[in-house]
C-alpha cells in the first residue's frame, strides 16, 4: 500500500510538474495585411489573404496554401513551405525580395520550397508568378510546377532543384551560388 501511495504521488508531482512547466506550442499567425517586428510561431496565408512581411523576424516557418506573398528585409528562423493547388493558384504569387521594387533579400534557416504558384505579381517586369531575388537560404530551394520563376544571385546552402520556366533574367547581383544545382539558373 505504501508502495502504491508513493508511486500514486511521484505521478501526480511529475504530472503537476509539467503542467506546470511545459510551454504551451506557439500558435502560427495568420497574415493578412502587413508584419514587421518579431513574430513568434510562424505565420500562415489562406486562400484570400494578402501578407507583406516587411522588415520582420519570423520564428517558425511561412506556410502557404493560397494568397500572395511579399518578403523583403527579413528573418525566418524555418522554413517557407508554398504549396497551393487547385482554382487558388490563379490568383497567388509569391514576391521573396525584388530589388527592382525596392524590396531587399531575405535570409532564411531552413528550405523554401515553393509549388503550384501560377499568379502574376503587380509590376514585375517580366510578368513572373515567383521572384527570388538576393536572399541566403540555409537549407535547399525547391520550385516547381509554379508559372515564370525569377531566380536571381540567391546563395543556397543545400541543394536547388526546378521544375518549371525559370530565369536569371537581370543576374546584376551575381550569380546564384548552389551547394549542388538540378535545374535552377545559374
């Protein structure tokens, strides 16, 4: 009996202990409209919104599944997961730092894989549905399946793999530099 009590009361106390002391998951945030300053838990875009990042630090990772996407000047501490299917594609593109709008590179911790994005971005010079332009990615860039992709002077830690129209149509940076390339300009 005594055996039991002390086991019943190590259980509640370790019980009571990590509700005590575990922190609660951070919540990603939905963005639609602009975001600057840190954002804890990541950020999410659905079908509808429109997220402009601007100067942020963004701890977890971008997913998006519909929308558009601008980011320029800022820090994801994860990665960027773009993935839209369906009548969403359409209407969403995906603007990772423009210099020609003014919008500065990024550096990123983990991938970006960014798919199925067939949208066209207001003013791009070359009417592109995704534009990544300056920006350090430390794990691998993957595009595919998206409409025109401008990829121009990234530096890539991991691989690069596309699929799909890409140009490295200004390339006034510099090149993009790969840890190994399937496809992706130069």
């Amino acid at each position: 009996m005594h055996k039991f009590l002390l086991v019943v009361g190590v259980v509640s106390l370790m019980a009571l202990g990590v509700g005590i002391s575990a922190n609660p998951a951070q919540a990603a945030t939905e963005c639609n409209g602009t975001v600057t300053g840190t954002i804890s838990g990541g950020l999410v875009v659905h079908p509808g919104d429109n997220c402009n990042v601007q100067s942020a630090t963004v701890s977890g990772a971008i997913i998006m599944d519909g929308g558009t996407l601008t980011v320029c000047d800022s820090t994801i501490d994860g990665s960027v997961i773009v993935r839209v299917t369906g009548a969403d594609s359409a209407s969403s593109w995906v603007n990772f730092a423009n210099l020609e709008q003014g919008c500065g590179g990024n550096n990123v911790s983990g991938t970006v894989n960014i798919s199925g994005v067939q949208g066209v971005i207001p003013g791009d010079e070359l009417g592109s549905s995704v534009e990544l332009e300056h920006n350090t990615i430390g794990g691998s860039l993957i595009v595919s399946d998206n409409g025109l992709t401008e990829v121009e002077s990234n530096t890539v830690v991991g691989s690069a793999h596309c699929n799909g129209p890409t140009t490295n149509f200004f390339n006034f940076l510099g090149p993009n530099v790969y840890a190994s390339n399937h496809g992706c300009p130069a």
